[in-house]
C-alpha cells in the first residue's frame, strides 16, 4: 500500500514540476515575443521618419 502511495505521489510531482516548466516557457515565450514586436514597430516608426 506504501509502494502505491509513493508511487501516485512522485507522477503528482513529475506532473506539477513539467506544468511548471511549460507555464514558465510560456511565459518567457510571450515575453520575447512582445519584446520582438515592439523593436519592429520603433524599426517602423524610424524608417517613415527617415523617409
């Protein structure tokens, strides 16, 4: 019974730890991207200034 307790709880562990890293991905993944977009529209706003 012991064995099976352990068991459930170490896979309720693997799965807490994975969704963790896939939110934290996520996350850093939305950051960059949002970083990314807002560089090209001051690349925009600079090249129709310099136009």
């Amino acid at each position: 019974m012991k064995d099976i307790l352990d068991t459930v709880i170490l896979i309720m562990f693997v799965i807490m730890v994975a969704m963790f890293i896939i939110n934290f991905n996520r996350q850093q993944i939305k950051k960059h991207t949002d970083k990314v977009a807002k560089n090209e529209e001051k690349n925009k706003a600079k090249d129709t200034i310099n136009e």
